[in-house]
C-alpha cells in the first residue's frame, strides 16, 4: 500500500482542507478528516486504492466532542479521525460502500448516541430493546 499516494489522493479530494498524516506507533497512519468529508474519503479508498478492509470503528467522549476513527488495514493501518459535536452527533453511514460496517456503526450508536445518517437498520446491538437512558460510554454532563 502506497500511503504517500493515499494521502495525495485525499488532498485532492479536498483541496480546501489542509490533511496530514500522522504516524502511530507500529505501522500506522492517522489522517484527520471533517465528519462530512469520511465517506467520500472511504469512496476514495476503495475506488482508488481497493483497500476495502475496515477493521472497526472506534469512538470516545472527549468531554467536548464524540472521536470516530476509522480503521483499515492494507498491509499496514490507517485510520480516518474525524469529531463531531457532542449535542447532536451525526455522520453518514458507510453501510453502502461497507455493508460490514453495520455492526461497528450499530455498536457506536448505541455506546455514544451517534447517528449514522442512511444506516438501514439501527435495531439495538448489546442494549436492551427498552433501553431508555444515557448512551453507557456518554461522559456525565457537568453543570458547572
């Protein structure tokens, strides 16, 4: 996997976005990327490159915002980072261009209370059905 490539490839993609990558400890690069701007990116990933192996989607609270990371594997890793604003987190599904995605995109909802825009089937993964309160993994909002 050419990674200097895949860069390029998502800076012209965005040309008004200034990407970088970062490296990570054991073979891994971390490229930061708008919400708005992650499927078209993955689109990229797959037409361009084929590199179509989503490992998983992992998420956190900052306490300021909820983190997505996007992790694929091609030999090496790279991971898409994207944040969204705590309030009223949403972003669109990759579903259509990864069906495998569901189960991380289904867990990510139910954790942190993101919605994936255009996901076919948000019935609950590790919740109870009559799940009411807080997503678990939300940080207790402070009134401070």
């Amino acid at each position: 996997m050419h990674w200097e490539a895949i860069l390029q490839a998502l800076r012209e993609t965005f040309p008004a976005e200034t990407i970088e990558a970062q490296a990570g400890l054991i073979d891994e690069t971390f490229i930061a990327l708008p919400p708005d701007g992650i499927h078209l990116a993955v689109q990229v990933l797959i037409e361009r490159f084929d590199l179509r192996h989503l490992s998983t989607i992992t998420s956190q609270d900052t306490g300021g915002e909820i983190e997505l990371l996007y992790h694929f594997w091609g030999g090496r890793g790279l991971t898409l980072r994207t944040s969204l604003p705590r309030e009223k987190p949403h972003i669109a599904t990759l579903t259509d261009l990864i069906p495998g995605a569901a189960f991380y995109e289904r867990e990510v909802s139910e954790m942190l209370g993101v919605t994936f825009d255009g996901f076919p089937d948000p019935y609950p993964l590790l919740l109870p059905d009559d799940w009411d309160g807080q997503p678990p993994l939300r940080q207790e909002e402070s009134n401070d």
